[in-house]
C-alpha cells in the first residue's frame, strides 16, 4: 500500500481492520465447509 491517499474517506486503520475482519470470516467459512 504505497498510495494512502486513495483512502481518503476513510481511515488507514479501519480500511486495515476491514481487510483483517473479512480474511477471517472467510477463513473460518472454509475451515467449517471442510469439517462438514
């Protein structure tokens, strides 16, 4: 992430935390998809 002023309407941190959350949930989809 070189250009931050892309995101100026929202903050560094939460584009960042956003990132992170949707990882996670997709994570945790695929591990219950193959505990299935």
């Amino acid at each position: 992430m070189k250009n931050p002023e892309i995101f100026e309407g929202k903050h560094f941190q939460d584009i960042l935390e956003e990132i992170h959350t949707q990882a996670v949930k997709k994570r945790e989809s695929i591990e219950i998809l193959m505990n299935t």
